[in-house]
C-alpha cells in the first residue's frame, strides 16, 4: 500500500511526539532570533552575537542535556547547579592552594559529578525514593558544602588554567568588520566546542544506543518496560548517573568561563535547565524529547532574555519573569499537545 | 471533549496572569530610559552601562542618577545591564555592547581583577571605557580611559582622623578603644581602601582591631556578623561599617542583644562609624546620634560621566583620575575640621533632633 | 506429553496468605489450536495467566514445554519470553511514545549499536505477512487499540513464540476489530502457534476457538472441544450448576411485591461514558433486584451511571416521581442513594484511616465540612455498627488496612447504612470473602429489604442472586436482554438469557 | 508475632521521631556547653524588659518555620508534593505589604495606610499565588514540585518588581513589634503569632472536616470521589491555605528588619519547611498527617540551625547539615528499606528462638 504524498498537516498529525515537539522548539528559536534582530539592530546580525551567546551558555546546555535524559526517563535532578558551584570552588581551591594542575582539576570535577549521580541513582533507582527529594537535599548539600570549602568568592591564579579560559578558538570566514575597519575573526570559547561535542555525542547514544532507547522505553511506561524485559531499577540508575557526569563536565566548563570559585555560582541554574528542557520539548511525563531539542532550548531562553532587556525592561528582575512565563507558556503548549494526542 | 475544552480555558486564564504581570510595567519605571525601537538616527550616540547590582541604598542612587543624566538628554540613548553581583555577567554585558557597537562602555567593576581580556576586545573595538566608582588592577592603564569615583582610601582617613581627634578631645586612652570592622563586598575598591585606612590608623594610634569580617555591604549580613561579634567579645566599643545599610545592620543587633548604640564609649555605649550617608534613614540615624560619624560617599556620577563623555565627542582628553567632591557628616560637635595629610576638610555638623 | 502438545501444566498450586487461588490445575495446550480459558470471578483464571507469563511464581506444580525436558522455572516476564510464551494483557504493555517497530525489538537484542534501518525493514516484512495496517516508522500512540495489540501480537510471532496468551484482547475492539483480529489468529494457528484466549464473550469462543477449558474456584473443571460443548452447558459449567438436577429453590422469605407502589428510583434512556446501552430501570420501595450477567457485561457500569460515579452523559434520573439531577456522586448521595463499590481495594477503602473514620465518612460528607462529629459521636455510630455487622477488629482506631477483606467490606457497609439511604446498591458484596460473612450480608440484604429500603444486588454468584432478589435484570456486551421476575426465578432460565437465546 | 507489635509500635507513633530528634539535641548540647539553657532578663534600649539567650532564639526565630510548617503539611497531605515556592511567595507578601506601607518613593516617613490594612492586602496576594499553584497542581494534574517550581523561579522577581526594585523601609516603630517586642512583655511577639496560628489550626481541624478530608484525598482519591468529596477543590484549598500562612510569616519576617531584602529573605526555608515535615514522621508522599508533630518537627530545625549557629557554622553552610538530615529521614521512611528492615528483624527473631531452642530443647 503506497502512501500517497502525505499533505503537511497530515505528516504533522503522524509524527512522533518527540519530532513534533521538536520542530515547535526550533520554529520558535528562529521567530525569536528573528526579533532580536528587529529589536536590537545590526548588533544580532553578526555571528560572533551567536558565538557569544553559546560561550556564555555552554556550561548550561550540557547541565540541561543531563536534565533531559533524566526527564526522559521519567524521573528528575535539580541538584545540577549546585554541584556546578561546588565543582568550581573545588577547582579554584585545588588549583591555587593545593597546587593542582588543571588536568587533575578535570578529574576532581569528573568524580564530584559522578559521585553525585552514583549516591543519587543509588537511592532513586534501588531505594525508590521520591527524586525530587533525594536531589533538592542533594542541591542543598552541594551548595552547603561549597561554603565549607571555602567560604569567600575569589578568582583564580593559576597561569595554565588563566591561559586554558582565555584561549580563543577562530571560527574561519565569520568574522566582521570593526568601526576601524579591521577584520576581526569571530571566536569560540573551548567549553563551547565541548558543549557542542557533548549534544552531539548524547544525540547518538539517545538514538542509537539500547541503553538510549532503554531511558525512551522507561519514560514511556514504566510497567511495561518492565513487561518487555528492560532492566527498569539499572535503566533509571544509568540515567541518573550519567547526568551526575554531565554535571561534573558542565561545572568544569562553567569553571573554565568564569575563572573562580563563588558559593552563587549557577545560582538557578537548574531551573533555567529544566525551564530549556521543557522549552526543548521534552515532556514532563517521561517519554519524549531530543538533547537537540533542548540545545536550542537554552539559546531560545538567553535570546528571549536579551529581547526583553533591550525592551527596555532592563532590571534584573524581569529574567525571572521572563523564564518563568516561557516555561508556563511551553507547559500549556506541552498539556495541549497531550491532550490532542489523547483524544485521538 | 469536555475535559479539553475546560483545560484550554483554563491554560488561557494562566497565560493571561502571566501576561498581566509582564505587560502592566509600573508606572514608575517610566522615568527610566524609554526606549525608541525605531533604527536609532546616525547622530544618537549610544552609551553601554555595565552596572554590577542592586546591593545598597547607594547603589540604587548612583544607578537612578545615571539613568537621569542620559535620558534626560535626547542625544544620547543608554543600554543599562545589572551585573547581579558576578563579574561573568558584566564580562557578558560588555562583549553585548561591543557587538552593538555601542560608543562608549561605563563599567561599575564588582572586583579589580579579571578584566584584562574584556577590556582588550573593547580596546580593539576601539570604545572607550570609563570605569565608575570602584578601580580595576591591570598591566597596561590604557584598556580604560579614565576613572570617575571617591577616594576611598581618603574618606577613611577622614573617618579615622575625625575619629582620632574625637578620642584625644574627650580624653579616651587609645588602648581601651576596642574596634570590629565589618568590611565590604572582598575585593571590591571600596572595601580595600576603607580596610586599609582603618588598619594604618589603628597601628598608628594603638587602638586595638578585634576582628573584620564582610558584611557584603547589605544590612541582613551586617546584622548576622554584628550578632556573630557580639558573641564572641564583650568589650566591644566602636564598630566601624563600611556602609550605611550594614550600619543599619548593625544597630539593630546591638539593640537586640540589649546593648545602647550613641557615641560616649566610656559610659559603656557602642559608637557606629559608617560610611555613604546616601538614605534618609542614614542621615536621621546621625541626627539621633545612632550613628556618631558618616564619611559621605557620593554616588551621583551621572553628571560627571555625562561631561566626560561630551568632552570625549569633540576629542578632547579628560584627566584620568577624577574624584568626586565628599565631606563629613556628624551630629557631635566636639570636632569642626580634619586634616589628612596636611590639608583641611570641613566637617558639617548636623544639630541634633 | 503426546507429539503434537506443546505446553502441559501439572498440579499448579498458588496461594495468597488464607486464600487458595489455585488449587491443583492441569492444562494441557496443543500446536496450532486456539483454545478458550474460561471462567467465572475468583475462578482463578488470571492468577493461572500471572503465573505462567512469569508475573506470579507457582508455589507447587510443573510446567512443561515441548523442547524442554522437566519443569521450566519461570519467575519473571523474560524468562516466560525466552522460553517462548508471550502475552498480550488487555491494557496493552507497550510504550506509546515510541514507534511501532522499536515496540517489536526493545529489550530483546543484546547488542548495543541498534541498527534502524534493518529493524524497520524486519518490522514491515512482519507487518506485512501478519497483514496489519500500520508501518514501523509509525507512533505505538497514533495508532488505534486494535492495532497496538496486533503489534503486540506480532512482537510475540517475532520472537517465534510456540504459545501466545491472549488476555481478554476483544472487549475494547469494534466488530470489524475483532473479525480482523481473528483472521490474525487463524493465521497464527495454521503456523502452529498454540494460543490460549481468555474471554468471556461466548458468540466469540464458539466463533474462534477449537477447545474450550473452564476454571471453576482455582480448580480445572474440565476440557470440552467446542463443537461438543452447547453454549447452555458451558455457561451451567461456569456457573457450577448441573443442569438437571437444579431443583427450583423457591426462596420463600421473598417478599411479595404489591405493584400499585411509588419507584423509588426511575431512569430512563440513562447513558454514561462507560459507553453502556441507554438504560430503563426502576425499582419500588423494599424491593430488593439484581443485575446478572457475565463478567464485563455492563453491570457495574449501569449502577455507576445511577451513582453517579461515570458522568453521565443521556437520560434522566427521577427519585420518587420528582426529576433528579446527579452528575456526582455527592448529588446521589444527597438522593438518598449509596453505592458500594466493586473493587474494595481501590474505590472502597480508605487504608491508613481508622476503622471509625472509615465508617462515619461518608455521612460526614453528607453533613457538611462546618459539622464534624464530636470524638463521643463517632465512637458509638462505629461501636452501633461493629456490633450490628459483627466487625472483628481489635479496636476502632486500627487502621482498616489491617483488617480482613471481609471485615473491611462490612465496615464499607457499615458506612453506607450509616447515611441511611433509601436506595442501597452493592456491587459484588460478596467477592473473595469467607463463605460466613456472605451468608451475614445475603440476611443483611433481606432484613433491610423488609424495613423499607430497596437494594440492588449485583454478585457473579447467581444462586445468592436468587436467593435475595425478587427481580433480576440480565445483561450481556452492556445491554439489558431480559427481566425475570416471580416464577421465571430459576438457574436454567437465567443461563438460557445469559447464553442468548435458545442455542 | 512479635515482628509486627515491635515494628508497628515504631511506624505506629510517628511523634516518636521529632521527639528523639529534641533529645539527641538538647542532651548534646547540654554536654557541650550547659549555658546553652540560660535565660536572662535583660533591658533592650527602649528600656523595656527582654528575654535573651539561646532557647528564646529558638523559639523566636522557629515561629515562621512553625507557621509555615503547618501549611505545608496539609498541602504534603493532600497532594503527596510539597511546594518549593513558599520562600519566593513570602518575598512578595513582604515586598507587597511594604509597598503598601512605604508608598511609591519607599521614604515615606509616616505610614501611608494602617498596618492592618497592609497586612490583608498582603493576605489575599499570598492567596492569589497560592491559588495560581493549586489550579496548576490540582485541575492541571502537574506535579506539586514542577508547579510550584514557577513561581519559585518567578517569585523574588515578582517581588523586586513590586517596589520597582527599591529597598523600602519602614521607620514606624510599631511595625516592629510583630518581629521584636511588645513593650513591657518580655517574650518576643513572634512566638505569640506562632502560637496564635497553631491555635487557629488546631481549632480549624476541631470543628471542620479539613484534617479528614485532606488525608482522605491525600490516601486514595478515587475512593474519596466516590465518598462524595471533591478531590481537586479540596487540594486547591490547602494550597490557599498554605498562602494565608505565607503572609503571616512574611509579616514576621519583615518587620525583624522593618525592610526586605529580595534575593536573601526567607531563603531556603521551603527546605526546612518540608524538612519540618517530615521530622514530623509525616509521609512525604501524601495521606495521614500529624500537625503537633510537624509543629514541634519546626522547632527541632530551628534548634538545629542555633546550635550549629553556636558553633560558628557559616550560615551558607547550614544546608548542607540539614540535607544529610532529609537524606536520613527520608530513607528510614522508604518502603523497600521497611521492608528490608522488617526481615532483618524477623531473621535475627528465628536466630534467637533457633538458639533458645537449642538451649531448652
């Protein structure tokens, strides 16, 4: 039975969850890059706008792809961002006082996440434990301890790690024009190259991967993908597990951009991680989503805010706001698309 | 089909709460910038304010007199950034500015160190920086165009030696003056200079420095420290606040642990030396004699960085340090003028309520 | 086990704390043959499923399998799968959010890179040798019920499975569903799948099905081929009743009805989204009738449109002659009308409550969240009815979870005798209960009945029926086909309603 | 069937566990240093009597704790999640009764409306938020922590926002009363607030069905539909209720300093409320609920923040102490450790009767 040329509207109905939710996020990415530009002038037509808005993010967009494979898999972790804080301020001091090189530095950051994601995996998965629990006390922890490790805020010395933060990696034939005329080569921080490197990476193993197809299967229907055989308790401990070890490679690259130690560091960040997730299209419920998704979630968030700052509602105050009414707005939208589904 | 429709209007009476809150902006955010989205004319000349937060009185002072100073002139239009107290949002906020090519940057530094790279690409960008309130520490001076603030260093010596001349005045011996410090945000230049000018006084006139800790210039920490310091000495008996807001702070946990806040140390009252003096509040506290001494920190750079900037449009050089004009404020009559490194400075003497 | 026989199970035992599910059940499935599971309530009929399909392990008893030698242990779902029995339960377990293919392969291969491109071309030749109208790109949720369970079906075809238990696959389809789903199993059947269809739609077993077995409380009744089985006897064997030798028990306490009376009840063209047939019901003041029928046949469903429970969506309502308007169970109960619910577990209890709480609820709904009881109220309204219903419970704080199913079902009684109603419905009072406390309630019922109040009894056990009502109502696939009332009271003539007609 | 008596009497009592949880504290730090239970009557510079020393902060500064403790419980008990945003709502009931107190300018020398008028004000925005939270949680099915996760994110900007960001403060000193003293009575006022908003409950839960409804819905909500309840009005309420509780603490809170400090007031103390919870014993997944418990489970929290005060403990350090606490509790409460626990139990039981077998036998 050939399939007749299916109309939009009809390739639209049939799509699977995740890739209509999808095209919805990044529609929306480029109706809002669209405004900046009307709103901010020529300042957004140049790629380097671009570059800097993903330096400035990269430390969140791998945070919020660790978010997404959780809420994939229908559980949850906000301790994201204080593991973050807590990363870099044993960074800066292992690397000033301890006299650690920036090598060493990684991997403290590598086992702080992944001990992290281990004690909480353990206790979501095999005790069955409530995640939202388990992880706010484990978001407290984390900033708790930060303070214990070292109590002011202070920018680091160390020349290699200076050296590392400032590197600047050229992006051939972006650059622009200055006012005197000389080309200036748009430039890429190396946490946004991991960041890329880390979205793509996750891409693959979501999609192609059984253990990927395994987080699907849990998110979908827990009951059943025990009915088909998944391991369900191994499943959900990989899952908080490996986004333990994303928050230890998000808090080395926030580390790297910021260059020091500070008990507010990624204050909120996991609710901006979770508020992209959603944006992203990844559902609440479990079950769908795309770390693609939730890339340009994060950019459509830093967008949305610079929007609304070169409105003219410049205080700080409005990018509480403006989260978290992107976040109500794509909830609606998400409870919408359900609904719809469910009607059928 | 019930369900659906009751839940579409009730997702739209939550869109609308969210949407009211957005939209109604109150009115008093209408004497800021209002912003024209029209393609700003070639001759409008568009300045970048990097501000580093909204942690004090006198930080939402110098702020709203900076809007003042642009908005109240057409040729200029002001893209203002709050920093929220991290360097990496104000290092963010400046790149924004270069990439729009703003013509000038004035930067609030939350700290002195950091600033070299950003500063480079300004430089490169060819936009002058003008630094505002607090100084930053680099190899090569030429990344900023000039400094507008107070001499921090010199309005704590002014305290110190108001304070000096107070204690010969009334016959107190140095070494039972006993002093805790509540510091500043660390780091920042406000913070180093007045630490410092109470250090060398203490040294020098043998008064005996209990403790510092920071008090993050707002009044909650001002107010825990002080509790923490009440704790731990009972001979406590000045108190030196590196601003008004932890002054505030501070009384208030002198007054709850029950103890009197005025300026006779030897009857066993705790004397407040602060600095700013930019809030009423502050004012009616020396007036009370709450607070004994205030050395005035002038926030209202606008106009100053307003005439710099004129003077730069038609290639003119400003100087490159240029300290704003600040005085002595006090309620106690005992002392009428200071002098710190053999020049005179006029104390104003508040008469008492 | 003879050549042709595929799956043999001997002696099966099962027990849940006192109850004995199983006691002892042989069942012997051959190569490509369909073969009916039958079996009332409490048969024991889904224990026997949870057991083979791994959900369930068997305290005694073998299961044996052709190709395997002696008993193959099976304690959980993949073992069941590995050793070639697969099951489609009737809430399908799948996972809608992913496609179909994906559905047919998760959790089975072993390697770790999946390979889209050979799974989907696997999944479409499946689907389309099984003839199933949907591709593997396709969402599990965008496509309709019947085809998620041919889906499944196919999935259990993939992993070449010699036994593949249908767990009641047809009550949510259509008919051309249903004939669709059935060409799929004949095809299966002339591969030599041996399927095991557990039903209790009887046009559809005769229809399909080669052998018919019926479980009767956790004991094998016996293995009939369906030709030689007429529908009357299958449903006197489900029942446990022999036909011949049912004398007429009359039940003499019934009580005469005089006609000319009020209906204290009176619907008429009811509907609900339980999608059940508009339904015509009155019942008189002290008359005491009763919904029989099959499992699934809309009994349930009838009495919780009247209550209110489903939002029901046509017809009216009208109490004592007056026009009622009840879309929630609150409005009912405000009527003078209490329902008991089926499942006592779910919709009955209140678990960590007390035994008094429980008790007094849902008169204090009724008298309004500004007058709660005082502490001494409580007390005796609870102490009144524990005494009255013989509740055996250590004291009237232990929470209710702690307490017998019987002795929960009469404290849920006891709740609803509380508010005095005018009309009582219980709704399968007697399930999984000892065979005392039934006895208890079938007096109850009476001596209610006699002071006035008219109760709907609804029980799968028809001589209890029969014993306490003065008018049964039958239904069958959610439609009233027949009233008996007086004479007609008898076993034979509710089976022959039951079976449909005279076949 | 001794597993049982010994683990019911455990699970059975659930005061039992804040109650331990006091007298591990109070003999710990009676070893430490027994002045902690000094209490001197000293003058405050207005020269009117005051009580100082430890346990009086304790009971002062628990009193917003305990306030909101009480809401939570009853939204813990009816919706099986507890709400994050309490700290961001008791930023803008500040912001907002300050607004209304302070004017436009936020100078204002005298008070522009009465402090009452004030505080209702506060009240009904308390309970418009709380309300925004009940309709996402209750009608849109979204889970407690996610809903409230909103206006957590929104919240103390909302609340900047209200006072265009500027820091209002009230010089009348009868504001400071509801924080500090009420001349001539030397407990401090906020103790009396507390004590007056337990009452309030405890007569609300006497003389309504609240307390059974709640834990009816909060226990199986399908059963209390059939029961004639309204499931989704009566988790809206609590919700409601919470946010009356918010405003009251925000009153507190606000009139300590007579200003407010958006990103610092209130912080983190949705942690502690949902910490004073389940100290309570109370499950955090809904359904029975003890409110003496949760109550004293507050002031337990608020002794445990002054004695580690005592010890100089950084203030930014305090939650990672009272996250190892949660983690605790909240592991001893879960099923599968119950369980666990239960058949280590039974074992070690059939060792010893083996054993006493083997003696006698």
């Amino acid at each position: 039975m050939a399939e007749k040329k299916p109309s939009i509207l009809n390739r639209l109905r049939n799509m699977t969850d995740t890739n209509l939710l999808l095209t919805i996020t990044i529609v929306m990415f480029f109706l809002m890059y669209i405004g900046a530009i009307v709103f901010q002038g020529k300042g957004f037509l140049k790629p380097q706008t671009f570059f800097n808005i993903l330096n400035a993010n990269a430390a969140l967009i791998i945070l919020s792809v660790g978010l997404s494979i959780v809420m994939i898999s229908g559980s949850i972790d906000i301790s994201v961002g204080g593991v973050t804080a807590l990363v870099c301020m044993s960074c800066a001091v292992h690397l000033d006082y301890k006299g650690g090189n920036v090598f060493t530095a990684f991997l403290l950051a590598l086992g702080i996440g992944i001990a992290f994601g281990f004690i909480q995996g353990i206790l979501i998965a095999y005790l069955d434990i409530q995640p939202f629990i388990v992880t706010l006390a484990g978001m407290f922890f984390a900033r708790g301890m930060t303070t214990i490790v070292n109590t002011n805020p202070f920018n680091v010395e160390n020349p290699a790690l200076v050296a590392l933060k400032d590197t600047r990696i050229p992006v051939p034939f972006l650059g622009s024009y200055n006012k005197l005329g000389e080309y200036i080569n748009a430039y890429v921080e190396i946490g946004a190259l991991v960041a890329v490197a880390v979205v793509l990476i996750l891409f693959f193993v979501l999609r192609w991967t059984r253990l990927g197809r395994n987080f699907y299967a849990l998110g979908g229907n827990r009951q059943s993908a025990l009915m088909l055989g998944i391991n369900v308790k191994r499943t959900k401990f990989y899952a908080h597990l490996l986004c333990g070890f994303l928050s230890g490679i998000g808090g080395f690259v926030y580390f790297l951009h910021v260059g020091s130690g500070a008990p507010t560091h990624a204050a909120g960040a996991e609710m901006n991680a979770i508020a992209a997730s959603i944006i992203g299209g990844t559902l609440l419920t479990g079950g769908v989503g795309n770390v693609i998704g939730t890339f340009f979630g994060v950019l459509s968030l830093s967008t949305i805010q610079n929007i609304v700052n070169s409105a003219g509602l410049d205080d700080a105050w409005w990018t509480g706001i403006t989260i978290a009414a992107m976040l109500c707005l794509f909830l609606v939208i998400q409870s919408l698309v359900l609904s719809r589904k469910k009607k059928k | 089909m019930h369900s659906l429709i009751n839940k579409i209007c009730y997702s739209f009476s939550i869109l609308g709460l969210m949407l009211t809150l957005l939209a109604c902006t109150p009115g008093q955010y209408s004497n800021s910038v209002s912003q024209n989205n029209e393609e700003n004319p070639q001759d409008v000349i568009l300045v970048g304010f990097s501000q580093l937060g909204a942690e004090s009185d006198w930080r939402s002072a110098n702020t709203v007199s900076m809007k003042e100073a642009f908005s109240s002139d057409e040729k200029y239009r002001l893209v203002f950034e709050d920093g929220q107290q991290k360097q990496s949002n104000q290092i963010t906020a400046i790149r924004k500015f270069i990439q729009q090519e703003v013509d000038y940057i004035i930067l609030a530094p939350v700290t002195e160190e950091g600033w070299d790279t950003v500063l480079q690409e300004a430089k490169e960008a060819d936009i002058p920086v003008i630094l505002v309130d607090r100084m930053i520490s680099c190899q090569d001076d030429s990344l900023y165009t000039c400094f507008v603030g107070s001499d921090f260093e010199l309005e704590g010596y002014k305290l110190t030696e108001w304070f000096n001349s107070y204690v010969t005045s009334m016959r107190i011996n140095a070494s039972d003056i006993n002093i805790v410090n509540i510091q500043g945000n660390i780091g920042s230049t406000a913070q180093i200079g007045r630490t410092e000018a109470l250090r060398e006084a203490a040294n020098k006139y043998g008064w005996n420095l209990l403790d510092e800790r920071c008090g993050e210039f707002t009044e909650t920490k001002g107010k825990e420290v002080m509790t923490a310091f009440l704790q731990e000495y009972d001979n406590i008996n000045v108190v030196y606040c590196e601003n008004d807001n932890e002054a505030f702070g501070a009384i208030s946990a002198i007054e709850a642990a029950g103890k009197k806040v005025g300026p006779n140390i030897e009857r066993g009252e705790i004397m407040v030396l602060a600095f700013d003096g930019v809030s009423e509040k502050a004012v009616s506290y020396v007036k009370e004699g709450k607070i004994t001494c205030i050395a005035e920190c002038n926030p209202l750079h606008g106009p100053r960085v307003h005439s710099i900037i004129s003077t730069l449009g038609v290639g003119g050089t400003p100087d490159k340090i240029s300290y704003v004009d600040e005085g002595i404020i006090t309620a106690n009559t005992s002392v009428k003028t200071v002098t710190v490194n053999d020049k005179d400075y006029q104390v104003t003497i508040l008469d008492k309520e | 086990m003879s050549e042709n026989v595929v799956l043999e199970l001997k002696n099966i035992r099962k027990r849940f704390g006192p109850v004995q599910a199983l006691k002892g059940v042989n069942f012997k499935l051959c190569e490509g043959e369909i073969h009916a599971l039958m079996g009332e309530n409490g048969a024991g009929k889904s224990t026997l499923i949870k057991v083979l399909t791994g959900v369930y392990t068997k305290d005694e008893g073998s299961i044996h399998m052709k190709g395997y030698d002696g008993d193959i242990a099976i304690h959980s779902p993949q073992e069941a799968q590995d050793a070639g029995i697969s099951t489609v339960y009737q809430e399908i377990t799948l996972c809608p959010n992913l496609s179909v293919a994906e559905n047919m392969y998760i959790g089975r291969g072993k390697e770790i890179i999946q390979n889209w491109k050979k799974m989907n071309d696997n999944a479409n030749k499946i689907l389309e040798s099984l003839d199933i109208p949907t591709s593997a790109t396709t969402q599990l949720a965008n496509c309709s019920i019947a085809v998620q369970q041919m889906v499944a079906i196919a999935r259990a075809v993939d992993m070449d499975c010699k036994v593949l238990i249908l767990d009641e696959p047809t009550s949510s389809l259509d008919d051309q569903e249903v004939a669709k789903l059935f060409k799929l199993m004949r095809d299966l059947k002339a591969r030599g799948v041996g399927i095991i269809f557990v039903t209790h739609f009887l046009d559809q077993v005769y229809e399909v099905c080669d052998k018919i077995t019926v479980l009767r409380d956790g004991v094998q009744e016996g293995e009939y081929k369906t030709e030689e089985l007429p529908r009357l006897q299958l449903v006197s064997k489900m029942l446990g009743k022999e036909i011949d030798d049912l004398s007429d028990i009359k039940n003499d306490e019934a009580i005469m009805q005089d006609t000319n009376e009020e209906n204290v009840i009176e619907t008429n063209q009811l509907t609900s989204t339980s999608g059940i047939s508009p339904l015509d019901f009155y019942i008189k003041k002290g008359e005491v009738n009763g919904f029989t029928g099959l499992l699934g046949s809309g009994r349930s469903e009838c009495v919780r449109a009247i209550f209110g429970a489903d939002k029901v969506v046509g017809g009216t309502i009208k109490k004592n002659g007056k026009l009622v308007k009840i879309n929630k169970p609150i409005d009912a109960m405000k009527a003078g009308i209490a329902y008991l619910p089926e499942d006592r577990k779910v919709d009955g209890i209140i678990g960590d409550l007390s035994v008094r709480e429980n008790i007094i609820l849902a008169l204090q709904v009724l008298e309004g969240f500004w007058k709660p009881f005082t502490r001494a109220e409580a007390d005796d309204f609870a102490e009144k009815y524990i005494k009255l219903l013989g509740i055996k419970t250590a004291s009237a704080d232990t929470p209710i979870k702690s307490l017998s199913g019987g002795n929960q079902q009469k404290c849920i009684v006891a709740r609803w005798l509380l508010t005095h109603p005018e009309y009582l419905i219980l709704d399968e009072p007697t399930r999984g209960i000892d065979v005392g406390t039934k006895v208890d309630i079938q007096k109850l019922v009476l001596k209610l009945a006699s002071e006035g109040m008219s109760i709907t009894f609804i029980s799968s056990e028809t001589d209890e029926m029969l014993r306490t009502c003065s008018r049964l109502i039958v239904m069958r696939d959610r439609k009233v086909v027949g009233e008996l009332t007086g004479s007609d009271l008898t076993q034979n003539k509710i089976m022959s309603v039951i079976a449909g007609g005279d076949k | 069937m001794k597993k049982n008596s010994f683990i019911s009497k455990i699970a059975g009592n659930r005061i039992l566990i804040p109650i331990v949880a006091l007298l591990i504290l109070a003999v710990f730090n009676f070893i430490a240093d027994p002045s902690f239970f000094k209490i001197t009557l000293g003058y405050n510079n207005l020269g009117n009597p005051v009580l100082s020393g430890y346990l009086i902060t304790i009971l002062d500064y628990g009193s917003e704790l305990a306030i909101l403790a009480l809401g939570m419980t009853l939204v813990t008990a009816a919706s099986g999640g507890q709400d994050i945003s309490v700290g961001a709502a008791i930023a803008i009931a500040g912001s907002a009764m300050l607004r209304v107190l302070c004017g436009a300018d936020g100078r204002a020398e005298t008070l522009q409306t009465p402090i009452i008028v004030a505080f209702l004000i506060a009240v009904v925005i308390a309970m418009a938020f709380g309300a925004f939270n009940g309709i996402l949680v209750a009608y849109f099915k979204i889970q407690p922590m996610i809903a409230t996760l909103i206006l957590f994110t929104a919240g103390r900007s909302i609340a900047a926002w209200i006072n265009n960001n500027q820091l209002p403060i009230v010089n009348d000193q009868g504001f400071t009363v509801f924080g500090g003293f009420i001349p001539g009575i030397p407990i401090p006022t906020p103790f009396f607030i507390a004590a007056a908003c337990v009452v309030v409950i405890m007569l609300v839960l006497k003389f309504t069905n609240l307390g059974l409804y709640t834990q009816a819905v909060g226990i199986n909500e399908s059963s209390s539909r059939l029961n004639g309840l309204n499931p989704e009005f009566i988790k809206f309420i609590t919700f409601v209720i919470l946010g009356i509780c918010v405003a009251v603490a925000a009153l507190i809170k606000v009139s300590r300093l007579s200003t407010i400090n958006y990103s610092v007031i209130a912080k983190d103390i949705e942690m502690d409320a949902i910490l004073a919870v389940a100290l309570g014993g109370n499950s955090l997944s809904g359904g029975k609920f003890n409110m003496w418990a949760s109550v004293l489970g507050a002031y337990v929290i608020q002794f445990l923040t002054t004695t580690l005060y005592k010890f100089n403990v950084q203030s930014d350090a305090l939650p990672a102490y009272k996250a190892i606490v949660v983690i605790i509790l909240v592991i001893i409460s879960a099923p599968t450790v119950r369980e666990w626990m239960g058949n280590m139990w039974t074992r070690m039981n059939e060792k010893k009767d083996a054993k006493e077998a083997k003696v006698n036998g």
